[in-house]
C-alpha cells in the first residue's frame, strides 16, 4: 500500500464514486474495481472521493466498505480511506486497546511519533480526541506500564521543529549522554528521554554520528547492544532507534 501510483489523468471524484458503487452492487465485492480507484488515489484525492460519494449516494463511503468487505484486506482498504491522521489514530488506539499489549502491538504508536511530521502528529492527536473522547497522551497512561509509559508520551508530546538545523556541540554532548546511558544500561534516564523525545531527525542524526566517531558504534550496533537487555523499555527503544535508522538512510 506504501506505493501508490496516481494515473496522470485522474477520474473526477463522481466518476469514482460511481465506479465504487458498481463495485458494491449485487451479491459480493468487485475487489479489483476497489483497488483501481481507492489505491490508485492519493489522500486528497481520497477524500474527495468520499465526501462526492456522500453527497451523491447519501451514504458514508466506510459505511459501505465496512459492509461489503471482509478480513485483513477488508481493513486495510478502509484504513486506506480514511484520512491519513484519522487512519494513524485509529491505528494507534487498535494498538493501545490491544489484548496483548507487547511492546511490538505499541510499534505504530513509535512510527507515528518518531517518522511523522510535527503536523501530522498534532493533527492524529486532534483526530484521536474527537474520535475516542480520551486524549492518546490518556490512553497510553491508562493501557501501558512504566517506563514504557514515560517514553511514549514524550514522543507523543513532542513537535520537533522539522527544518535542517544542527548544533554539533550538543551532538557531541548528547552522544555523551546516550553512551552514558546505554553503559550503565539505564534507559529511564530522563536526560535520554529528553533527547529522543525532542531533538530532530537531523540533529539525532549528528548525534548518532558523534556516538559513532567517539566510541566506534554505529546505530546499528547500539541497538544490538540495547537488545540484549530483553526488556520492555529496551525493546521500545530498540523500535525507536530502528524508525530512526530508516529515516536516517532511507533503508
Ligand atoms: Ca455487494
């Protein structure tokens, strides 16, 4: 679902919302027809397919995808159409309501504090309260334990300003801190929490490359390290040093 390719001429939004209702008729699902139109859109698009389908149809376009699919595929396309930050909080709350409740089912709550853009975080925290009535910051209190608590609503909280600005002395610094913190296998640290929940990509990025430089470990040899600690906090970190390994190298 991540690639997405939009035809260079696009349907009007009517002439989709048509298609879509020609896939709902009769007994069954047009599954194909489905994908054409909704996962070959982007997200503006989307949602201007679902408002015409509205006013067109007096129906609510996830009403009837909600009734006409099924199963894991049938999730993920009215995941794919909702808006982005509705769909993240939607995701978010899932993880967080979750029976099992490990720190993997918590994954999504890491990739949308820690890949997203400041706005879109706000706009997922916004589309999760008028949602769920609950702040997410609330829902993570009540549904995970500490620490993991702690560093999840740090990120959550956090709106890192998003333009390339990086201060080496406070890489140099904040690398101390990290190498600190990880020797003495103390990742409740609230200084580190501090750093992962505030500072950018392009300053934790600085900072991983002065940890490098000074003790010779690269990310992914930091997060070897913290693995094999084997608890929740660790684990939570490990997520988070891997979102951040991604956005670090693009892989
Ligand atoms: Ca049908």
């Amino acid at each position: 679902m991540a690639t997405i390719r939009v035809p260079e001429v696009v349907p009007s939004p009517p002439e989709d919302s048509e298609k879509l209702m020609k896939a709902f008729e009769g007994l069954g699902t047009d599954e194909k027809a489905i994908i054409r139109v909704l996962g070959q859109r982007n997200a503006s698009q989307r949602k201007k397919i679902k408002e015409t389908f509205q006013q067109i149809y007096k129906k609510s376009l996830i009403d009837c995808l909600d009734s006409e699919l099924s199963g894991d595929f049938g999730r993920a396309v009215i995941l794919w159409a909702y808006d982005p930050s509705e769909r993240d909080a939607r995701l978010a709350n899932k993880a967080l309501k979750s029976r099992r409740k490990n720190i993997t089912e918590l994954q999504v709550l890491v990739e949308i504090a820690c890949a997203s853009s400041p706005h879109h975080l706000a706009a997922v925290r916004q589309a999760y309260c008028a949602l769920f009535e609950r702040s997410l910051e609330e829902d993570i209190i009540s549904n995970v334990s500490l620490p993991v608590q702690k560093v999840l609503v740090r990120l959550v909280s956090s709106y890192r300003y998003d333009k390339e600005a990086v201060d080496s002395s406070i890489a140099n610094m904040e690398a101390v801190i990290l190498h600190d913190a990880i020797r003495t296998k103390n990742l409740d640290d609230d200084d580190l929490v501090w750093i992962l929940s505030i500072r950018n990509i392009f300053q934790l990025r600085a900072t991983f490359q002065c940890y490098k430089d000074n003790y010779g470990k690269s990310i992914d040899e930091v997060q070897l390290f913290i693995t094999v600690f084997d608890n929740s906090l660790s684990l939570c970190f490990v997520l988070i040093l891997s979102t951040w390994k991604i956005l670090f190298t693009g892989h």
